[in-house]
C-alpha cells in the first residue's frame, strides 16, 4: 500500500495526466469551496466510502526480468490537435516535423470504434514488485509497479509483446496510461504516488515470442518534468513488434516511500477512427469517473452494452469551477488526440450566484473544444442537498440554452441533476452533502454511459 500521513480531510482521491516533452502544469490555487482538493492517503477512501485498490509496500530491490536498454533521445509529440473545421469526419495528415524533431503521430478525426489489444498480451518489466501482467489486465484493482526508484542510469520499464496482435490492428494505435493514486488529473498542487515524471515511450521490430530486445528500440515520444496522472498519444506502429514505458525518473511530487513506478497500460486499435475521451471536470467528476478498482468504470459499463471500448483519461481537480478550467483547457486539449472532452462544472460556480457568467464561461470552453477539433460533451451539473448550492437549476438552465445555441457541434451528456437527486436518499451519506457517496458516483458512470450509449454510439 501507499505509504504517505497526508492531512485528514473528509475525502480522499486519485488523478493523473501529462504533458510532451516540456513541464506544463499551470495550476490555479485551489478554491476556498466545498468542491476541494483533499490530499490523498494511504489506502485511504476516496470519498464519501469508496475505496482504493492498494499495492504492496516497495521493497527494496526489484525482480530483473530482462537487461535495461535505452532508446534513441529524439522526442516526437503524437498528439497533434486539428482544425476546428470537420471535427466528426476525416482523416488528417500529421504536420511535419519541426526543428529536426521526430514527426507527430497520426492524426484521426473520424468516430469508430476502437478495440482494445493489449488485454492479456505478454509483458516484461526490469523491476516488478507487482508484476508486469498487472498493467494489462482487465482488472483495474491492479497495477505494475517497481518498488524501484528510477534513474537515468537505472530506469523503470515496462515492455508489451505486441507480434500476436493481427498486423492490421496494430498500424494506427492509440495509447493511454494512467496512475490514479494521486487526487486530481494535474497533481503540481498536491502529492503524487508512484508516479512517473521523466520518461519515453519506444517501439522494436524484433521479433516477438522471447524475452524483449536489448536494443533497437526507436523514441515515438518523450516526456519530462509530468505531474499528470495519465497520459494519451497516436501512434504509427506499422513494422513493431514491441512498445516499451521507460521511466527515468519519478514525479517532483512523489510522496515519501513511494517514489516507485506505478501504471496501467492500455492499447487500441484505432486504424479505423477515434473513440478516445478525456473527463474535465471538479472534484464530483475525480470522484466518480476514473478506471475504478470496482471494475464499473466508463470504458467496461459502455462495453457491457456495446461493442465499442472507449479510451479515456480523467481530468478532474478539486475545487475547480468554469474559471479555472479556462486557465488550464488549453494544456489539457494540448496532449490530447482522442475526440470527445467532456465539460462537467458548475458545482463550484453556483454558490455565486452568476448564472450568465457561467454561461459565457462554458461557451468560452466549448468554442476552445471545438477549436481543437474535438466534440464537446455537456452533462447537467448534478444535483446537492448543500444549502449555498440551491442556485444549481438556474445554472442547469444555462446548459439547457448551451445545447440550444450549438446543437449538433456537441453531444448532451447525462442528466446528473436528475440522476442523483431521484437517488438522493441512498446516493449522499447525509442529506446535505456536497459531495455523493459511492453508491452515488457508481450512478454518475452508469448515467455517462448509458448516455453515450444512447448519443454517439
């Protein structure tokens, strides 16, 4: 488990994400609202009862599997954005390299499904306190992680065995990982927990079936400086065998005795279009929409209806209202190349009593999604028994006009507002909480699911 004493709080979390090859974590100080940012604790819940999932203390020395070997220091961003224009349709080329730099991956703005490939695939790891399988398993409880402090001469990686996957399922190839045992998405106003901060991600043509090569492995991109819980990129795979997570060095952020290396590591097949997603949201969207050890997150609920499996990242912060997240969207679009961001706020801007402020604030946001070529997702701000949140239906109302003024250029997301306040005896742990319990948040991602269902898929 997660060995850290943080300040009691009435809550607790998990987040992640990241930026290419420059340190970009621009965070507002966090809100004086109910909404915050409670540091994260040691197996501790994450909010109103629910729990993590916990990993073993970190021993000392780590299991070598196969010799470290690392990969050519070019750095190449794969998560070019588009133009505004077409964002449903189409296939863009990827822009030219600038500065001598590697080409960014491909670029896919088109929606379909997305298979998932990495389930099950063999996986190799230099340190493993829990072991390499864990990171592409289908049972989000678990992890890899090293119990091993990285280095840049002495490195955490993780290589997955990719020459059993059809080669046509693996040319255009969307990647997400994730560690989200730190409470928001951007962790640079708070602790981190296993997570990697300096690090690239490499492909090998060497024939698959053994132990992974001891070189030949080419940089598709790189990173540095990351305090994001999670991070997404397209890549061109044609002609690989293997892809390779090699950490050099852990998050500024990490807390004491847990300086390790800790992920998840999902692949798709994406050759045929894009169904990746991105959650911005507040501390109710950090609660209730990350891969949950409960195995009922977003991507498992929809795939349980249909047969897509959408990729996807969380990006909530405590405290964070309309105004925060324009300070920060850019940066969040930025290292973004799935096609749906979903914008879900207003919890922390109703205690101010400013409805067409908020208006204009979710406007703002929507025409910067729609800029980057992404399809904006609005759900209702959910509802609250908390007496200062009483003005939540006039916000709604503005949402309501939001879908009116852009139509079909965004996609309605759940009604939460009438999800948890028809649930509000079971779905708060007293009336007037702000935040919902477990069986609460469970509801939010059966509604988002169930939503999309109905919506884009």
């Amino acid at each position: 488990m997660f060995h850290d004493v943080p300040p009691s709080s009435a809550m607790n979390h998990h987040r992640r994400s990241w930026v290419w090859v420059v340190s970009v974590s621009a965070v507002a100080s966090s809100l004086g609202l109910a909404c915050g940012s409670p540091s994260p604790g040691a197996g501790e819940g994450r909010g109103n009862g629910e729990t993590t999932s916990s990993q073993p203390s970190a021993p000392a020395t780590g299991k070598v599997v196969a010799p470290r070997t690392p990969g050519a220091a070019m750095a190449g961003d794969a998560g070019a954005t588009n133009e505004a224009s077409a964002p449903l349709t189409g296939d863009a080329s990827a822009p030219p390299a600038v500065d001598g730099a590697a080409p960014p991956g491909p670029v896919v703005t088109q929606p379909a499904a997305m298979p998932i490939i990495s389930r099950g695939l063999p996986a190799y790891s230099n340190y493993a306190a829990n072991p390499a399988t864990s990171a592409v398993d289908p049972d989000y409880s678990t992890a890899w992680r090293t119990g091993h402090n990285p280095s840049a001469s002495d490195s955490n990686w993780l290589a997955i065995d990719l020459s059993s996957v059809p080669v046509a399922s693996r040319t255009t190839v969307y990647s997400v990982w994730f560690n989200e045992y730190g409470y928001n998405y951007d962790t640079s106003d708070g602790s981190s927990y296993t997570l990697p901060g300096d690090f690239t991600i490499q492909a090998n043509a060497a024939p698959g079936g053994a132990q992974p090569p001891a070189s030949g492995w080419a940089t598709l991109a790189t990173k540095t400086g990351n305090l994001y819980g999670s991070g997404a990129n397209l890549f061109d795979l044609t002609g690989y065998n293997w892809v390779r997570f090699d950490c050099t060095a852990s998050a500024t952020n990490v807390a004491a005795q847990n300086t390790d290396t800790s992920l998840q590591w999902n692949l798709y097949d994406a050759h045929a279009g894009n169904d990746g997603w991105k959650f911005g949201g507040d501390s109710i969207t950090a609660n209730s929409m990350g891969h949950k050890p409960t195995n009922d997150s977003f991507d498992q609920l929809v795939h349980g209806k249909v047969a897509n499996d959408p990729a996807f990242e969380m990006a909530g912060h405590g405290g964070w209202s309309t105004a925060t997240m324009l300070a920060n969207v850019d940066g969040f679009l930025a290292d973004f190349p799935g096609l749906y961001f979903g914008i879900s706020l207003g919890t922390n801007d109703a205690p101010g009593n400013d409805a067409p402020t908020y208006l204009a604030n979710m406007t703002l946001l929507i025409d910067k999604v729609l800029a980057a070529g992404k399809v904006p997702v609005i759900p209702t701000i959910p509802y609250t028994g908390e007496p200062t949140h009483a003005t939540i239906p006039a916000y709604n109302a503005q949402i309501q006009a939001l879908y009116a003024t852009y139509g079909s250029r965004l996609v309605h997301g759940p009604d939460l507002y009438t999800v948890i306040y028809d649930g509000r005896a079971t779905m708060f742990d007293n009336p007037t909480d702000l935040h919902p319990n477990a069986t609460g948040n469970a509801a939010i991602r059966q509604a988002w699911a169930n939503a999309m269902v109905a919506n884009v898929y």
